[in-house]
C-alpha cells in the first residue's frame, strides 16, 4: 500500500493548514499552477476588451473603462505596463478585433477551468473524471458565471465609486476626510472579499465531479479570499520593484510580474481547496471516533446486562 494511505490525516485546525500545504505538493500543485498561469495570459486582455464593450454598448449606463481597468489592475497588481499599454491601441475595438477577443478568451478559459477541474479532482481523489464534453459543457458555464460576476463586481464598484464622490460633495466639515476616506476604503476591501469568497465557494462547490458540501466549500473560500487579500496587498506594494526586470528582461518584465501573480493566485485556489479536503477528511474520521465509542460504550452495557 502506498505511505499515502498510511499517513493521518490532520487532527487540529493548525494541522489543517500544514496538511493542506503539504497536499499540493504531492499533487503536484506547482505544475498545475504553471499550466494554468500560461493560459490565463492568453485570456486576460480579450475578457477585459469583451467586458469594456458589453458594459458600455450594452449596458450603455456610463463610461466605465477606467472602472474596468482599475477593478482589473486590483486583481492582477502585476499587469499594470501590460494591459495599459494594449488598450490604449484598442480604445474602440472593431468587430473582427472583438470576434477574435471571444475566441481567444473561450479557447484560453476553457482551458484554466479544465486544468482547475483536474487538480480540484486530484485533491479530492476522484478515480473518475467527467467525459471531455462535460467537461467543456461545466467549463463554459464557469466562464460565463464568472464573466457575469467580474461584470457586476466592475458595476458595483463603479457604483460605490459614484456614491463616495458624492459624499465628498456633501461632506462640509462633518466628517474629517482621512475618516471618510477609510470609511470608503474599508467598503471597498469588504466588498472585495466578499466576491472572491463567493467566487471561491462556487469553484470548491461546483467544480469537482463528487459531493463537496456547502460549509467546506465555503471554509476553504475563506481561507483563500483571506490569503488571496493578503497577497493582493504585499504583491501590489511589491510591484515597483519588477522594474527592476525590466532592466534585465525589458518590455517582458511586466509579462513576468503579470505571470507570477497569476502563478500565486492559482496556488491560492488550490491550498483553499486542499484546506476543504483535508478539513472533510478530519470530519469522517471523528464521525468514526463518535460511532467506535459509541459501539463500545453499548457493547458495555450489553455486557453488563449479560453479568447482571
């Protein structure tokens, strides 16, 4: 039998987090991580073209590419050269420019969430997999859930954004502006979080091909929203200093913060999973704790009555 088998699972919440960093790597985390790193780059700049666009000549409510372009900047710190750069050469997209954008980002994603289901799957040790075309059927619903959350997230943070500036205008002298602008800062963060866990729950809950329940699905979300915030913060102050690569690798330095964020956000994903794993694992075994003593406590008392 492989040590695998033998090995305990963890018994205490600080063991959880051991555990599951443990986990990725003998699921091979890392690798999975890189594959899937690579083909977001190919998705990135088409979803945020297709996003600008349905959200201005669809929704047509208000100009929100500075929106998009700052919600976008706050999930990828790294990607700002990069993705400044391109869309200022496609500030009015033409259709075969926006045709090839939803290619690209349905045959990039497609393959982000197929190499997403694959490592959820290994964590959970699902022996089998979904057929190809299920697959593609679950990776596509993903995308489009996701494309529809992103787009809510730019509208309700284009909002938030409006309702502070209006704030600003009626606050004379009420309220310190340092206090209000923590205030705004705080809803934002709050805000924030709360989509990534969503976000994160969903995956955990949706993605594998077996029964996740909605609590572990949502504790591991909690965990990766927490250490995804975290990174997001040291990453974003971390990134003047990628300039430094740009003097080494010139206009591919952005492209190389723009990948390790990536790189960090997908092992994010995936400890948060594992974090659900093991935390289902170390349920079972106390359920099975509960029915030994339970059996051995009646056992007892069958024993006794037979005595007595």
């Amino acid at each position: 039998m492989s040590k695998e088998t033998h090995r305990r699972p963890a018994t205490g919440v600080g063991r959880l987090f051991v555990e599951a960093l443990r986990s990725i790597f003998e699921k091979e985390g890392p690798t999975t991580a890189g594959a899937i790193a690579y083909f977001s780059l190919f998705s990135i700049l088409p979803a945020m073209i297709l996003i600008i666009t349905v959200c201005e000549h669809v929704l047509g409510v208000f100009d929100l590419r500075n929106t998009v372009i700052h919600k976008v900047l706050e999930v990828f710190p790294g990607a700002r050269p990069v993705i400044l750069e391109n869309l200022s050469d496609l500030a009015t997209p033409s259709w075969t420019v926006l045709f090839i954008s939803l290619l690209t980002f349905l045959w990039s994603s497609s393959w982000v969430f197929m190499f997403v289901e694959s490592a959820l799957n290994k964590a959970w040790r699902v022996t089998q997999s979904r057929t190809f075309w299920r697959s593609r059927m679950m990776a596509l619903g993903m995308i489009i859930l996701c494309f529809i959350m992103l787009a809510g997230s730019i509208l309700l943070t284009g909002t938030i954004a409006s309702v502070r500036a209006m704030t600003y205008r009626l606050n004379t002298g009420i309220m310190p502006e340092s206090v209000l602008s923590l205030f705004w800062q705080l809803v934002l963060a709050i805000t924030g979080f709360f989509l990534n866990l969503v976000v994160f729950t969903l995956v955990y809950k949706i993605v594998p091909n077996t029964r996740v329940r909605f609590l572990e699905a949502l504790t591991g979300a909690l965990v990766a929203s927490a250490f995804w915030q975290l990174s997001n913060y040291i990453f974003a102050w971390y990134t003047p200093y990628f300039l430094q690569h740009q003097k080494l690798y010139g206009s591919l330095g952005a492209v190389i913060g723009l990948l390790t964020w990536v790189y960090i956000s997908t092992l994010i994903l995936l400890y948060g999973a594992h974090f659900s794993v093991n935390m289902h694992r170390l349920k079972a075994i106390e359920k099975r704790k509960l029915a030994i003593k339970l059996r051995s406590t009646h056992l007892r008392s069958a024993l006794q009555n037979v005595k007595d």
